[in-house]
C-alpha cells in the first residue's frame, strides 16, 4: 500500500544518508500497527556509533492524499514508552 510504501522510502533515504560512513545501519521489515482504531505502517531503522544506539521508528498514516508522518527516536526503553505513549494519543478522523 502507499503508507507501507512509504515508510520504505524513508527507511532507504535512512540508509542512504549514513551509507560509507562509520555508522552501522540496520532495518527492521515495514510492517501494520493499529493505533486507535486506524492504521498505520511502522518501520524501524538502528542507527549505531561509538557504541552509541539510536532507534528511529516511522509511522505513517495515509489520508486523503496526505501522508501524516511521525518519527520517534530513542536510545532506552524508557524513552520508547514514554514517545509511544505520545504517539499512541493521535486519532485520525476519516
């Protein structure tokens, strides 16, 4: 679909940017997530350095002819549930 589509675009654009640098980037496959009822596609790309983690998760909802974009990033769990308990707060109206 267009959403899962483009997360993918995202996650590739990701890749991109840090290609042959000192970055390691991995992937994680697109997949569908629910949050209040609608649904979104979710990608996640690992970005690490010096020892140092970084997780990008992408959502993406299409409305419309709108893509509605969120894009958190974390290093600690702690700082995943606090933002998915932001973004677990968006309602889309149809």
């Amino acid at each position: 679909s267009n959403k899962e589509a483009y997360v993918k675009a995202k996650m590739n654009y990701i890749e991109y940017i840090f290609a042959g640098s000192d970055y390691i980037v991995t992937s994680e496959k697109v997949q569908k997530v629910w949050i209040n009822d609608r649904e979104f596609a979710k990608g996640s790309v690992t970005l690490t350095f010096e020892g140092v983690t970084i997780i990008q998760d992408i959502y993406v909802i299409v409305r419309k002819n709108h893509a509605i974009t969120a894009m958190l990033n974390y290093s600690t769990e702690e700082e995943k549930e606090e933002l998915e308990s932001f973004i677990n707060t968006i309602k889309v109206k149809n």
